[in-house]
C-alpha cells in the first residue's frame, strides 16, 4: 500500500459508505474548517478503467464529504491495488463489486465492515485489515452494532 495525498473534490473519488450521521458530519465540516485535517489517514482501492482511475474509500465517507465542504485541498488516505483487494475478497467467497456496493444500503458498521475486515485479514492484508477494524473503534459507541462487530472480531 501506499500513502498518497487525495482530492475529495476531484471525482474521482466514490465512497463505499453512505453518510449514516448528518449531525456528525456538520460537526466534522466545522472541525476542518477550523483546524483542518486531524487523525487517521482514510483507506482507498484504487481501479483501473482505461485511462480513468477512480477511488474507492472503503474508510472514511463522513470525513471525505466534511472535506469536501470545508473545503480541504487534499486528505492523505493508503492505497490499495484493486487486485490485492479482489484477491483478498475472492479466497473469502465474495465478489470485489459486492464488496463495494455494500454501503448503498447499509448502516455504519454493518455486516460489510465485518467481511472487508475478515477477507483482508485472511489474504494477509493486513494494514488494511487494521484500519477497517480502527475505523469500526473509531465509531465510539455510535451504534449496539459497531460493539458487537467489534466483539466478533476477537
């Protein structure tokens, strides 16, 4: 993987998560605008189409969006290849595109936080495996689900 600087505002950028917190969200916006960029750097896949590269941000979709309205220049963020994470998803049983549609639908730290997690761990992904399961720590408390995925990630 590799550290990289990220323009929120290029469109380039898709977000695996819908936002789920909006009054989180405004309180990021604030934050930023304020002191700017604080904490982790966020988890991107990286997909080759032709000669487009779109961004997948497997971590971090309120804090993209707050970025992005702050406005922010750039977010660092690691990158993942898309064939390490197809790899990783496809010897845990699943399909790379499930993987990453799972956030149209679903709420924070549901059950696609959990598989990206166990298929990372499993193909030896490791940091990305840590910055899901810091991403899910990071919650604090936000939802019952994000303490009982984080029970069954023990």
């Amino acid at each position: 993987m590799e550290l990289i600087n990220v323009y929120p505002n290029s469109g380039s950028v898709r977000k695996v998560n819908s936002i789920t917190h909006p009054e989180f969200l405004d309180k990021l916006i604030a934050s930023m605008r304020a002191v700017g960029w604080r904490g982790r750097p966020l988890l991107f896949e990286e997909v080759l189409t032709g000669d487009h590269v779109t961004l997948f941000a497997w971590t971090g979709s309120h804090r993209i969006d707050a970025a992005a309205k702050a406005p922010l220049k750039t977010v660092p963020g690691w990158v993942m290849r898309a064939s390490e994470a197809a790899s990783a998803f496809q010897s845990a049983g699943f399909r790379i595109e499930d993987m990453r549609a799972w956030g149209s639908w679903r709420s924070l730290c549901g059950p696609g936080d959990g598989e990206r997690y166990k298929a990372l761990k499993r193909a030896g992904l490791h940091e990305a495996a840590q910055m899901i399961k810091e991403e899910i720590e990071a919650t604090d408390g936000h939802t019952i689900a994000c303490a009982a995925l984080l029970e069954k990630l023990k």
